[in-house]
C-alpha cells in the first residue's frame, strides 16, 4: 500500500482488511504501514474477495492474503491467455516452487494457501508475473514492446 500520492485522481480499489489493517493504530505501530503512504485523500473503494473491476472478466483483483491482512493480486485476461501480477504474494518463482515462505509472512498459513492457489492457476495454463523476481523480470518485454501471455516464460 504505497505510492498512491503518485496517482492523486485514482480510486484506490483494496480489499477492506487491508485498509482497515492500514488504519489500526496498533497494526501501525507493530507492522510497519504508514498512513502517509497510502492514505493520501483518494477515492477508497473497499472490496471483500474477488472484484472485477471493469465488468467483463478481463481484470479481476483476487485475494492473496498472507504476506498482510488484505494482500491482493490482479489477474489479467490478455487476448492469448492470462496472466497474474502476485506482486508480494510471491517474490520469486522460487518461492512458488519451494513454499518458502519470507519472514515478512503476516500469516505463514494464508501465505501458504495463496501460493497453492497461484500454483493451481499457473499449472491450468496462467503466466505468473513474480514481484521481485531479477531472473524473471529479465525475461518480460519492456514498453513500448507489448506484452502476450505467451512471451512470458
């Protein structure tokens, strides 16, 4: 939950955990968030679960709780295939192949269970984007170059 003063006219689209995970004083102080990286005067828009987010299937936020209260991950139907941002839900291919889990876990077993369901989605044919993978970002096309499910390896 940071940068959001990057984009001041975006609606922030967060599942409700983590936004009130972000706004308990005692989370704050034992976790490490900080309001003035997230709470910057946007529009919030507080989801439970998965939310589509523009009505057609083609880009969903999906709960990947684990490494905080309300981690989400985006899951994106690209015209040849999907593809799924884990963000820090999983850090490195690594840790999709290995469940080791890095000790920022807010809960080890919901971290877990989010990895099992990414690997269900990757071996059912999703393209896993990992969220600080160096070897895996090697790999992705950069702009202007357009990104296909396929080129993802």
């Amino acid at each position: 939950m940071g940068g959001n003063a990057s984009l001041p006219n975006a609606r922030i689209v967060i599942q409700r955990r983590e936004w009130e995970a972000g706004r308990d004083a005692d989370r704050i102080a034992a976790s490490g968030y900080n309001p003035a990286d997230y709470d910057t005067g946007q529009d919030i828009f507080p989801i439970d679960g998965e939310h589509d987010l523009l009505g057609d299937g083609s880009v969903t936020c999906m709960p990947t709780y684990g490494h905080t209260p309300g981690h989400q991950s985006l899951r994106v139907r690209l015209a040849d295939g999907e593809v799924v941002l884990t963000s820090d839900a999983c850090y490195l291919r690594r840790t999709l192949e290995e469940l080791r889990l890095s000790p920022f876990a807010y809960d080890r077993e919901g971290m877990l269970a989010s990895l099992r369901h990414l690997r269900a989605l990757r071996d059912a044919g999703a393209r896993l984007f990992y969220g600080h993978d160096p070897e895996f970002w090697a790999t992705v096309p950069q702009a202007p170059a357009e990104v296909r499910a396929a080129s993802i390896s």
